[in-house]
C-alpha cells in the first residue's frame, strides 16, 4: 500500500511539473541564410498629400508576383527583372539588364499594388512619381529624406546591372497618395513577398516625417497585417499591452522565475505583491535601457543572460532546500526583477524606435501587458500549487520535493547552457 501510495505521488508530482513546463514556451531559433530583406521608408507630409518614398531589396518586389498581376501587366515569366541560371545543380537569379533598360513601370506598379495605405479609415490610392533601380557598389545613401530625393532621381544605367545577383540589388519608387494628412492614423499592409527567391526576413524601418518632427517605426515581417503610423494614444497602448504580453511569454526563463514565486508563496496576496516588485524591477531595467544607461557589448548581455538562469536555480534550490524564505520577498523579487529586465531590455532597444510620439504610453502599456500576464501565470500556479500541497503529509512532502527540483533540473541545463555561450563570447574578445 505504502508503494502504490508513493507511486502515485510520484506521477502527481511529475504531472504537476510538466503543467508548469507545458505553460513555459521553448527557446526557439530561426535563421535565414545570412541575409536580409530590406523595406524602408520616408514619409513626406505636404499641403496636397502625403508622399512615400520606397526602398525594397529586389527580391521582396518579384518574388510574389500573382497570376491576375502578372495577366494585366503582361509578364512573360513569373520573376520579372530576372534570369535564372542553374550552376552545381542549385538555381541562382540574376538581373536581366535588358528588362531592366525598358523601364521600370512593372516594379512600380508592383510596389503600388502590393502595398495597401489607409489613413483615418480611408484607403487611399496612389500615383507613381519615380523609381530607380541599385546595384551592389553604385547604391546612394538612404537616411534622410533628402538622401531619399535624390536616389528616386539617379538615372538608370542598364550596363551595371549585367552578372549581379538579384540579393544584391534595391528598388526605390515615389508614390504620391492624395489627401493625407500629417495627423491622420495611418495603417500600411504589403501582399509583398520574397517568395521562393530567398528565405531572408524582412526588415521594415518607416520614417514619419511631419514638420520638424520625425518618429521611426521598425518591425520584423511581410507586414502581412497592418503596421500604424501615427497611432492615437489609445491604438499605441492596445499595440503595447499585446506586446508586453508577448514579450512575457515568450520567456521561459521569466515564467520559471514566477513559478518559483508563486509555489513558495504563503498566500496570493503575498504573491501578487512580489509578482508586482519583479514587474517594477523589469520596467526599471527597460527605462534605463531607453535612457541609454544599458551597456550593448555582446559580453554584457551574455552575462545578463547567465546572471538570469542563475536567478532560476537559486529559487528553485531554495525552494528545494525549504529554507531562507526572506529570499522569497518582494525586495529580492524586485532586485531580480531588474536582472531579468535586463534581458529584455536588450529586446527594447528594437522596441522603442517604433514606439513612435507616444513613448511613455506605449512604455507604461509594455509594462502593464507584461504584469498581466505574470499575475494570471502565478495565480494558476499558486492555484494548482495550494491544491497538491494539501494532500496527506507523505504525498505532500514527495510533491514538495519533486517539482522544485525538476525546476531545478531545467534552469541548471540554462546555466550550463548559457555558461558555454559566454565563455564563447569572453574568449572572442
């Protein structure tokens, strides 16, 4: 009786334990093949319109061209602008120079079509000013609006473009879209894709260019769904509170962190006051790193990134061990809510330059997106961890024991993890 009963705490602690994993997301890596797809923007605001000038990599303007597009612009091939050439049984694409020299109607069109611009609710049409076409070695700078003038306006020289693969080139188009306004919300999708030409993700940088004013927007993606320019407080905040959100989920070892808050605690008020000074100490490590006070060096966040799974152990053996509750208190949760702020706070130095004008909402949004998510993730824990905790002493002390220490066993294979990488790092210096 005593072995069934053992058993059964055994696989009720384990079972417990794989809740509290099946709820943490698993680090994950995607990589490309070293390149990037590029889409930048500048945002010119005038009294007729607003106008936009575009710079694609080749391949994200011709890699998804449809059927009907290609019937109505009267392609002959799926790719237009290129050649394909087949060279150790792998395909590789080329500019054809002689497309190129009749002209680039098709690419603008392309850029046109396949990017669809609201502003205020309205989808607003556009015309076509100008394009240009950029090879590796003859590409003009694109940073400023000028600089974005003057590339629309270098001519075409057909001649450069001869044995140059297509990763290796850029498409600029001015588009005019009539009646937009500097203060109009402004939402920008792309039916834009690479398609099969590569598997290189696309970095989207949109300048906003509104007086003396200038606010940068960047995100990852097709911008398959809508990225907003000029957002109203209340859309910065909503975009913000998911993203918060995400942020949390996404972090294994900050959910396993929170666990470990949530299966020590006495009560859930206890709980949520410690959950809420790790929150303050993320948004402390975030505004320091907005401030700029955060160091960027590779060293640095390699040690962030061990000083955080060793935060996990510590818990975890702590919990373990059934002692020095004072390391369970909100001053310890908010020290290491600082720690692992830091760990985003590498994240949002990307985040805050498209945060556009409404920077302290979309922070303070960020913050509160990531808090929820901490609450509701170590109030079922804490839930979950009241209702095992309360079985016959026997049972009790097995499941005491055995979730602690597979969250030990999880956040040690961090530490040896991230260990190695940070040797690695140390000894490239």
């Amino acid at each position: 009786m005593q072995y069934v009963k053992l058993r059964a705490g055994l696989v009720l602690s384990l079972s417990i334990l794989a809740l509290i994993l099946a709820c943490v997301p698993r680090a994950g890596h995607a990589h490309a093949d070293g390149r990037v797809n590029i889409r930048a923007m500048h945002l010119e605001y005038q009294a007729r319109g607003l106008t936009a000038y575009y710079r694609l990599s080749f391949p994200l303007v011709v890699g998804a061209v449809e059927d009907s597009r290609a019937d109505a612009l009267d392609m002959p091939r799926q790719y237009p602008y290129t050649l394909s050439k087949v060279e150790s049984g792998h395909t590789f694409y080329y500019a054809d120079a002689n497309e190129l020299a009749g002209g680039l109607d098709v690419a603008s069109a392309l850029i046109a079509w396949g990017h669809r611009l609201t502003a205020a609710g309205r989808e607003i049409m556009p015309e076509v000013l100008g394009a240009a076409v950029h090879a590796r070695g003859n590409v003009p700078p694109f940073s400023s609006l000028e600089q974005a003038r003057r590339a629309i306006a270098q001519p075409l020289s057909p001649d450069a473009f001869h044995d140059i693969e297509i990763d290796d080139m850029l498409f600029d188009v001015a588009l005019f879209y009539p009646a937009v306004r500097s203060t109009d919300e402004i939402a920008l999708q792309s039916t834009l894709s690479p398609g099969r030409l590569n598997n290189a993700p696309v970095k989207n940088v949109i300048v906003s260019h509104a007086g003396d004013r200038s606010a940068t927007y960047s995100s990852i993606g097709l911008l398959d769904s809508p990225m907003v320019i000029n957002p109203s407080a209340w859309t910065a905040a909503s975009q913000f509170i998911k993203e918060g959100a995400r942020h949390i989920l996404e972090g294994a070892d900050h959910l396993l962190f929170v666990a470990c808050l949530a299966w020590q605690a006495v009560t859930l008020r206890s709980l949520m006051l410690r959950i809420t000074a790790f929150s303050a100490g993320h948004a402390l490590s975030m505004f320091a790193a907005y401030l700029g006070l955060v160091p960027g060096a590779d060293w640095f966040s390699g040690a962030i990134e061990l000083a955080i799974a060793l935060s996990v152990f510590a818990a975890a053996v702590v919990l373990l061990a059934d002692r020095m509750s004072w390391f369970h208190s909100s001053l310890i949760a908010a020290v290491f809510g600082v720690v692992h702020g830091m760990g985003f706070a590498f994240g949002m130095r990307e985040l805050t330059v498209h945060m556009g004008p409404n920077i302290i909402t979309s922070f303070l949004s960020f913050s509160l997106g990531g808090e929820v998510v901490q609450v509701v993730f170590g109030a079922v824990v804490w839930i979950v961890s009241r209702r095992y905790l309360s079985h016959e002493p026997g049972r009790r002390k097995l499941i005491h024991i055995a979730v602690p220490a597979g969250m030990a066993l999880v956040a040690g294979s961090w530490v040896l993890e991230r260990s190695l990488s940070f040797w690695r790092l140390v000894e490239s210096f």
